[in-house]
C-alpha cells in the first residue's frame, strides 16, 4: 500500500535511491545525451560567433564571440534540463511505468519528483560547461569566476527541470511537447541576451526579459566570466532561486494530481 503523502518533509535515503536508479539507467544512454547537449549549443556558438562575428566585432565592450559563448551557457542548461525532462518524465511514466513501481516502495510523490529534479539539475550544470571550453579554445582569458559557473547552471537547470516534469505530468499525447517548445521556450531562448544586448529591445520585451530565467542566467554567467559581480547579480541569483522554488513545487503539485489522484 502506498504511503500517504508527507508534507513538507523528504528523507535523504529515499531521494538518493531514486537519484542512484537515474544514475544506473543514465550509463546506458550518456553517450547520446552527452553528445546532443554538448553539440547543440556549440553549434550555435560557433554559427553566430563566428557567423555574425565577422560583422559585429564587439558587444558591451568584449568580442562578440565571447558574448556568445558566455550566453550559450544559458542554452546549454536549458536544452539539457527541460526537455530532457519532459520527454524523460513522460516516458517513465505512460509507457514504461517505472513510476508505479517505485511509488510501491517506499517512496512518495514529492521525494520522487526532487529526486529527478535535482538529477537532471546537476547534469545539465555540467554541461552548460561545454559553450564556455569552446570559447576558451577561441581565445576567451579563463577566470577564477568560471568555477561558479556550474552552481549558475546548475540552480537555473533546477527550475527548468521542475518545469519540464510539470509539463509531462500535464499533457495528455506526448506531441503536444510541440506546443510548449513553440509557445515557451523558444520565446524564452530568443530574448535571453544571448545573441544580443536587450536594451535596445522594444520595452514590452525587456520587460518580458527581466521576467525570463535565462537572462538572469546569462547575466549572472557573463558577470563571472568578463565583468565581475555585481549589486544586481543579487537580484539575479535571488530570481532564480525563486523559480526554481516555486517551478520544484508546481511539479509536485502536478506529478501528484497524475499519479495519485
């Protein structure tokens, strides 16, 4: 019999035997996981660094190819966390069932829902890494603030994993992932300033920026990177904290209402 649910409490041992079935499961297909997050965004660093590069020298006072790089970082995390756990999430659940057997151990909803949260947070902290060693194979100075990258990443992948697993406890066909990557998160990639300085976006768009994860990502990573931190990088880290907060609780919400009721 299923435990009833426990508010507001999660045991260590359940999350981290939930994390270990992840680990295990994720040896068998790291190859291709690894190979499309680190691929995908160099290629979009090297086609609009070196691409646009050639016509826009520098931005905000660095090459554009450093501008770049240190905005994919942003892309990296979010192509690694979300859909990998839409798609993750969705699979496990409607076709592999792999969730009914471990709610039948002592495991309930909301330890489940972090354990793969804090999972797929981690890995793509690590590959947001990937857009920066390209950068540095390109000429950028490496820093002392790049060992803080992966924290950046890593809290940022948080909230959009949690996002990823409310979408897949949400839709009810797998292509309807469609409508959230058109309708959400390709808006979100596009005005993050990863490609462009928004300030001179119209204001409902810098607006809509200051509201987006990624640009407070890409705030945050170029400050450590080139600039230093700043006063504002505050307000940063705290709004991406709080959307990882409150992204970790909606997919518990939503896993629960999928699962359980």
């Amino acid at each position: 019999m299923r435990r009833s649910r426990r508010l507001h409490r999660l045991e260590p041992s359940a999350v981290a035997g939930v994390m270990s079935r992840d680990i295990t499961n994720f040896k068998s297909f790291w190859k291709t996981t690894t190979f499309s997050s680190i691929v995908d965004p160099t290629i979009y660093l090297l086609a609009f660094g070196l691409g646009f590069g050639a016509l826009v020298s520098t931005v905000n006072g660095i090459d554009y190819l450093y501008f770049v790089g240190t905005g994919m970082v942003a892309t990296a995390v979010l192509f690694s966390s979300v859909f990998s756990a839409m798609y993750g999430v969705f699979i496990k659940h409607r076709f592999q069932h792999t969730y009914d057997a471990i709610l039948a151990a002592p495991v309930d909803v909301e330890e489940l829902a972090t354990a793969e949260v804090l999972w797929i947070g981690i890995r793509a902290g690590v590959y947001g890494m990937a857009p920066l060693v390209v950068a540095i194979l390109f000429g950028l100075d490496p820093s002392w603030g790049m060992l803080v990258v992966p924290f950046i990443g890593a809290v940022t992948a948080l909230g959009f994993a949690a996002l990823g697993v409310f979408a897949a406890a949400s839709v009810s066909k797998i292509d309807h992932f469609n409508y959230i990557q058109t309708a959400l998160i390709t808006p979100l990639f596009l005005i993050s300033g990863t490609f462009f300085p928004i300030d001179e976006l119209p204001h409902g768009f810098v607006i809509a920026s200051n509201l987006n994860p990624l640009y407070h990502c890409v705030e945050l990573v170029r400050h450590a990177v080139v600039f230093g931190f700043e006063t504002v990088d505050l307000w940063h880290a705290t709004f991406l904290i709080a959307f990882a907060v409150a992204s970790w609780r909606l997919a518990i919400w939503r896993l629960e209402k999928r699962l359980i009721d």
